[in-house]
C-alpha cells in the first residue's frame, strides 16, 4: 500500500510539474508569436507614426497606420469603466458580506454569478438595444453609440470579478477587528469603512486588477455600442478600441494591413502587462 501511494503521490507530482510548465510555455509561445508578428510592420510603418499618429485609414489609396485614437480610446474606457464599476462593485459585495441578511446575501450572490456567466456578445446585445437608445434619447445626439455607451457596458461586465474577489476579501478580515470596533463604540458603517475595508484593501485592489483585464480585454461587447470608428476619443463620438480594431479588420486584411494589426495585438499585450505588473506590485506594497 505504501509503494501505491508512493507511486500515485510521485504521478500526481509529476502532473502538477507538467501542467505548470505548460502554462508558462503557452505564455512565452504567445509572446514569441506576437513579438515575432507584430515588430516587422511597427519598423515598416515608423514606431513614433505607428504609435503616435492620429489618423487609421489601412485601406485608403495612401494608408495611414496611427493607432493614437485607439490607445487613448482604451485608456478612457478602462479609466471610465473603473470610475463606474469598482465603487459599485465594492459597495454591492460589502452589502453581501456584511449587511444583507443570509438569504438575501445568498440571492444577491447568485445573480452576481449568473452575471458572470453572460456571454459577451450578450452583453453587447443589451448595449445596443438599450443603453445606446437611452444614451441617444438623454443626450439628444444623433447616434449613441459612443464612448460614453461602451463605458456603461464595461462597468457592468467588470461587476461579478470585483463584487466576487473584494466580497472574499472583506471575508477574511479577522472578526475580531469588528468587534473590537463595535465595542470602542463605532456604529456599523463606521466598523465597515474604517475598519474592515482599509483592512481588505489588498484583495480589493486585486479585484480592480480583475476588472482592468477584463475591460481592456473586452471586443465584442464595445465594438457593438462604441460605434467603431477610429476617431480621437471623445465621450459623445463613435471610437474604436485596440481590441476591435483587431476585431474588425482581421477578417479581410492582407498585406502591410494585416501586419499592422498583429502590430496593435502586440501594443495591446505590452499596455496589459504594464499595467498588471505596476498594480501587482502596489497590491504587493499594501500586502507587505
């Protein structure tokens, strides 16, 4: 029995190793791909036009590749999105830990996993049957899909990765620290705001962490009510993303195009990691 369980231990060993070296070498091989795909067309085009020009126009008689208005397109709709999402997302996952009652708790749970669970496109779909009429009709504009729509979509769709990591967070805080507040004479919300969420603070950070990815990463649902047209950001103006831009052309693109959109995959790779390096550290920093 022992050589059995000696063998299974040294097997399921061997598997964890296998499985662990795998996903490492999946991150490098898509690393290597995008590298090797991406840099011969920034070279081509100029790294300072490519990145810094204002104009798309990949199938005008004299393209243009400046993907400025995709960057910066990104960059407000992730920035909006967190704005929106992550104080509603911490609030809603505060009530479940520590207001709602256990059967309410349990419901508002639920739909937070349900709300995991919808597919993009479905998202997206509500965006463009709903949210860009609303925006249309409130604004008075002559079409809603903007960035301002594509916002409101992303906060939504960052919820369930917020509400479920900060809601683990506020868990973990000892009960004793509640208690000890309650007793010095704190009222409840004070308990919550002073005490328990400075005391959750790195998990909630890992939750904005979450919703970052999630946003950056998201091309369906914002291709369906930002419009997707390359101009330079604005909140009421139709903009495409980095990742719809991808989206979009890949399709039928060939060529100088078809380079220059494993071009904006690898800029998009690169603006990801950045930001998950520099948040990854500050959550280590707020941990230590």
């Amino acid at each position: 029995m022992k050589r059995v369980a000696s063998f299974i231990e040294k097997t399921m060993s061997a598997i964890f190793t296998v499985c662990g070296f795998l996903a490492v070498g999946f991150v490098v091989l898509i690393t290597g791909f995008l590298i090797v795909s991406g840099l011969p067309a920034i070279g081509k085009i100029g790294i300072v036009e490519f990145l810094f020009g204002r104009v798309w126009a990949s199938t005008a008689s004299h393209p243009s590749y400046g993907i400025l208005p995709f960057i910066l397109t990104s960059v407000y709709g992730t920035a909006g999105a967190i704005i929106l999402g992550v104080p509603l997302g911490l609030l809603c996952a505060i009530f479940i830990a520590k207001m709602a009652s256990k059967r309410v708790g349990v419901a508002v749970r639920s739909a937070v996993d349900l709300l995991s669970g919808i597919p993009s496109v479905v998202y997206g779909l509500v965006g463009m049957i709903i949210i860009v009429p609303f925006v249309r009709e409130t604004f008075n504009l002559p079409d809603g899909a903007n960035l301002f729509s594509a916002i409101i979509v992303l906060a939504v769709m960052i919820l369930p990765s917020v509400i479920s990591v900060s809601e683990t967070a506020i868990r973990a805080v000892p009960k004793e620290y509640e208690e000890a507040s309650l007793a010095l004479g704190a009222t409840k919300t004070e308990t919550v705001f002073k005490v328990i969420v400075p005391s959750a603070k790195s998990g909630i950070l890992t939750s904005v962490v979450l919703g970052i990815g999630r946003s950056v990463g998201e091309a369906m649902a914002v291709m369906m009510v930002s419009g997707n047209v390359a101009n330079m950001p604005s909140l009421f103006k139709s903009v495409r993303f980095l990742t719809t831009a991808v989206a979009s052309e890949m399709s039928y693109s060939s060529g100088l195009q078809r380079e220059a959109l494993f071009s904006i995959a690898l800029v998009l790779f690169v603006f990801i990691l950045i930001i998950n390096l520099v948040l990854n550290l500050v959550v280590k920093k707020e941990s230590e």
